[in-house]
C-alpha cells in the first residue's frame, strides 16, 4: 500500500482501500499477490491478480469498479471446485528505479505459470481486464495486446481480452540488438 501511494499520488482511500480491506481480500485469495524483493529486502514491484465474478467484471467493464470497494463476495477463490472466472489485473506497480529492467514481465510471466497451473486443476480464466492507472501500465497493455474497451468514471482506459482456453496473452520476448562480431573473429568462425 505504501507504495501505491508513493506511485498514484492522486488515489483516494475508495481507490486504494485500507490494511484491514485488504487483509479480508487476501484471507479469501492468498493466491492473488506476489512480490518482487530486491536483494536488501526491499519491495521492487508487486501484482494483483484477482479472480472475480462474472457480475464484478461487468462493474469494471462498465467502469463503475474502485479498488478500494472491491466486494468479497466478488472474489473468486480458488480453494472452491473448478469453475471459470474472469482475471482482474488490479494492481501492478513497479518501483522507478526498477521501471525498464524486466520486473513487471517476470511478475507477469509468473502468473502466466499459475494460470497454467490452474488450468491443469479446472480453474480457467474467461477474460483478462484491467483499469489503467500509469503511463507505465499502458505500454505494458500495449505489449501483450489488452484491447481497450471503455473508460472508467474518471476517464481512465479500461482494457480487456476474452481468453482462449483460459490462456493469457504471451509477453513478447525482450528485444535484442545485434551484437557486433569483429571482423577477424567472424573469419575465425
């Protein structure tokens, strides 16, 4: 949460919620967060993945949802029996200092795998949807081609991609430039 508010200066305690929200969220899906720690300990990023009802994505689609107002009930846990449920990428946030050095895609890769995982188990994601809250957040949309379809009632983009077979959009692979070989040792080769 601290650095949520370090990152979205301009949120509100209806966008972000408190400890104790949150607490409740997390008893219901502990499944739903992981963390990126630097080597001291310190926090590099984090994400929140939640599973939700078909009713919780229509307010998000509808661009009614707040974070910080997110119902219980809407939370999808995946101790129950296997069903589907629609993947609300609720929050992502990467520190500055670690923006461009690949922790939003392991962070994401990371639920590609438990998504997988689920999937072998009968859980199975019918979408993927997501509010847009950063510059940073839209070129990661960008990246795995989330398709914009609406605007939340403070004009951020709403973004979301019905899934196939429960499978979230691959991360391209990172570009690489070509490395230059001297020309005696291209001979050599």
């Amino acid at each position: 949460m601290a650095l949520d508010r370090e990152l979205y200066a301009t949120a509100t305690e209806v966008d972000l919620g408190g400890l104790d929200y949150w607490r409740e969220r997390f008893e219901r899906c502990p499944e739903s967060l992981s963390l990126a720690r630097q080597r001291d300990g310190r926090l590099a990023g984090y994400y929140q993945f939640l599973p939700i009802t078909s009713e919780y994505r229509d307010e998000v689609v509808g661009g009614r949802a707040h974070d910080g107002l997110i119902p219980v009930e809407a939370i999808v846990p995946y101790r129950q029996p296997p069903g589907a449920y629609h993947l609300y990428l609720c929050s992502m946030a990467v520190r500055p200092e670690w923006h461009r050095r690949g922790v939003a895609s392991r962070l994401y890769r990371e639920e590609v795998e438990f998504q997988r995982q689920q999937a072998v188990l009968g859980h199975m994601p019918l979408s993927l949807v997501s509010v847009v809250w950063s510059p940073c957040g839209a070129r990661f949309f960008e990246r795995i081609k989330l398709p914009l379809v609406g605007k939340d009632e403070c004009g951020r983009p709403i973004h979301e991609r019905m899934l196939v077979d429960g499978a979230l959009p691959e991360l391209p692979l990172p570009k690489t430039v070509p490395v230059e070989v001297p020309q005696a040792m291209a001979v050599a080769a």
